[in-house]
C-alpha cells in the first residue's frame, strides 16, 4: 500500500490552517504532519518533519513564503510547494513561480481544489487554480521567468564556468548552483550546457560583459 502525502500547512492565520487541516485529513492518502506560523518554523523543522508537500501562505510576520520557498528548496530539491494566498496579480503569481513554488491557489477555492492540487503536483505537474492562471498573460504564462539570481548563474554558465566555478564566484554552495542550473533547465525547457549559451547569446545575456568576466 502506499504511504499517505506528507503535507505541512504554513499559515499565520490558525483558523485558515486547521481549516485546510481538516479538509485534508478527511482523505485516507493525506497526513497532515504539521501545522506552523511562519517560513522559519518550517525551516526549523524541515528535516524532522520531511514534508512531500508544503501548503505555503505568502505573507507572514517573520520569515515570508517567498524567502522560506527559496530556503526550501535550497536544501530539499524535491519538495513541493503550493503558494496559498488572497492575492490574483501577475506579479504575485508569477513571482512565486520563478521563486521555485509547483502551484498557486487562491484562499477562496473549493475545498477539493486543493486535493487535486496536491495530487497534480505529487504527479510532477504545476497547480494553478483558475484565478491564478486568468492573472497571467499568455505571453508570460508559457515560461515561468528567471529570478535574478538565476540570471547571474545563467551569465556564468554561459561564460563556460563549470558548477565549482560558478560557487566559488558567488560564494554559494555547489549543491545550490545545481539546484538553480536545474530550475534554469526547466524555466527556459533546455537540456544542455550548450543550450544555455546558445540561448544567453540570442537573448543578449552575454552583451556587454566583456573579456574580463
């Protein structure tokens, strides 16, 4: 038999969180193994709790779900996290996208809604609910953006630094630069190294950086 979806729930509003506890725990291949306050608390217990599943709310006192989604995913790749939030703009969708979140639901959506979020992104498919992907223009809602972040590491790969190069150069691990190459890779729907030099080179990354870089 397999095992139930590990889901924590991380929201500063308790009755929205034991809310979706609830709805959750109504389902026989869902635990619910926590429900926290903040990003920090999630961090905190990131490696005790080994969640398949985050239901993460955006704005929160302390550590945010933005900052805590990238913290995250630093160190557990392949967890899955769904942004659950109030606000339909663009810029927050898209944002929490290019921050590394699988989906994005509305507070306000059926309860079922967030089942079926939950299996799609266990599947290994991206969750939007209706109104986060009425937000997102055609043009954008193809391609996920880059962070800036990512951009760096883009410039640097496609300079033909190696992933120990690219550490050193933004003194960060080489574990992280794999984790954002990876991300890169799937954003922009390319294989390869060369790929990635290919396409910093039509799209103007690499003008103007010079021969000392």
């Amino acid at each position: 038999m397999t095992r139930p979806t590990r889901v924590a729930v991380v929201d500063d509003h308790p009755m929205v969180a034991e809310g979706i506890e609830a709805i959750l725990e109504s389902y026989d291949d869902i635990d619910v193994i926590a429900t926290l306050s903040d990003g920090q608390q999630m961090i905190d217990r990131l490696d005790a709790l080994s969640p398949d599943v985050i239901l993460m709310d955006l704005n929160m006192p302390g550590l945010g779900g933005l900052s805590a989604t990238e913290m995250i995913l630093e160190r557990r790749p392949d967890t899955r996290i769904l942004v659950l939030s109030m606000h339909d703009t663009p810029e927050y969708v898209q944002t929490a996208l290019s921050h590394g979140a699988r989906g994005y639901i509305l507070k306000d959506v059926p309860t079922d809604e967030i089942k079926t979020a939950i299996d799609t992104v266990m599947a290994g498919g991206r969750y939007l609910c209706t109104g986060a992907e009425d937000a997102l223009s055609p043009d954008r809602a193809g391609r996920e953006q880059l962070t800036n972040r990512e951009q760096t590491i883009l410039l640097q790969l496609a300079q033909g630094k190696s992933n120990k190069e690219v550490a050193l150069a933004l003194d960060i691990s080489v574990r992280t630069v794999e984790t954002h190459r990876k991300n890169i890779k799937r954003k922009l729907g390319i294989s390869s190294t060369a790929g990635l030099t290919r396409y910093a080179l039509e799209h103007g990354v690499l003008q103007g950086t010079g021969a000392n870089l």
